[in-house]
C-alpha cells in the first residue's frame, strides 16, 4: 500500500492508500481508517464533485494537484493548503514468465502444475488481488501484489483469458512455486 506524506496547513499527516473497489478506496490517515467514494467518470478539477467519507458527502473544490507547489482544497465552506510529497514505498515492476517444469530425481514428489496456473515466483505475502474468478484478463494485467524481502512485485497475467481460480486472498502467506491463479 503505497504511503504518502502530505501537508495540510503545514501540519504533516501520513496516509496510506488502499483500492477497495472501481471509485473507492481506505485511507489511513495518521492510524485512523476512513472508506472515500469518489464521483464515477471524468470529473473536472476545477469544478464542485462530492465525495463521501464513511457514508457522509462532503462538497470539494481542487485544483489540479502539482506535486511540487502548494495547492488549495476547499472542503464545505473550508479551505486548506496541501502539499503532498512523493509516496515513500514505490512499487516494483517484475513480469514474471511462467518457467517450463524440469523434471528431476525428485519429480515423484514435485507438485503438478496445470497448464494456464499463475505461480508464486518467491515466499511472501499477498497485499492485493486485484482480479475475481470469472473475469476477463489482458496479457501483463497486473492479477495482485506480492510482497517479498519489503519490495511490492506485481504479477502479471502471462497470456489474456479468463480466471477460472483465485488461489489467494490479500494477506495470505505464499511459497515459490505455489498457485496463484489459475487462467483459461
């Protein structure tokens, strides 16, 4: 989950970001976890939207945000001067190509993988699925987020289909080499 440092009125305050669905998502701000809905489509950064934090609405005004100046947020009848500094954890880009089993003495014991299975390329832990059984996926769609040793890897979908399985869920523990999704 990436984190960001911002500034509100010079104040600094942590936040984490969470994708929870198509337009909403957790923010963790300063240990404390607010669920945001934003406006579906396009939405003008110049113009009014609503949004809601814990089922509330609140009108906003923004403006484009530049991540090197100080900008307004007008929330309801208040303003603010934000800044936001450059999230601390970036995630890294890894496609990982399914690899040819190779058989060896000990294949008796090696587990059989189908063909079409996505599997884990190191030991970690799952941060994020961002796909469901039954959907349509594109070549190199990012499927979820495995952390390994405090880096973030993306896994990729190797070829475009359908997911038939969903071996994991965010926060499960995976070893190298075990399923991850299973792709028609």
């Amino acid at each position: 989950m990436p984190t960001y440092e911002i500034f509100i009125d010079d104040k600094p305050r942590k936040i984490e970001l969470k994708k929870t669905g198509e337009n909403s998502f957790a923010i963790k701000i300063d240990n404390k976890t607010l669920n945001i809905e934003l406006p579906t489509g396009e939405f003008d950064f110049k113009k009014e939207f609503s949004i809601k934090v814990d089922g509330k609405a609140y009108q906003v005004i923004l403006p484009k945000i530049d991540l090197e100046k100080l900008f307004p947020i007008k929330v309801e009848e208040a303003t603010f001067k934000a800044e936001v500094k450059a999230p601390t954890r970036k995630l890294a880009l890894t496609v990982f190509e399914p690899t040819p089993q190779v058989p060896t003495r000990r294949a008796t014991a090696a587990k059989q993988v189908a063909e079409g299975t996505v599997t884990a390329p190191m030991t970690g832990k799952i941060l994020s699925v961002n796909v469901s059984k039954g959907e349509e996926v594109k070549a190199s769609q990012i499927l979820c987020i495995l952390e390994a040793m405090k880096m973030e890897n993306e896994i990729t979908a190797p070829k475009a289909g359908t997911i038939r399985d969903v071996f994991v869920s965010e926060g499960s523990s995976v070893s190298e080499g075990e399923p991850l999704f299973l792709i028609d």
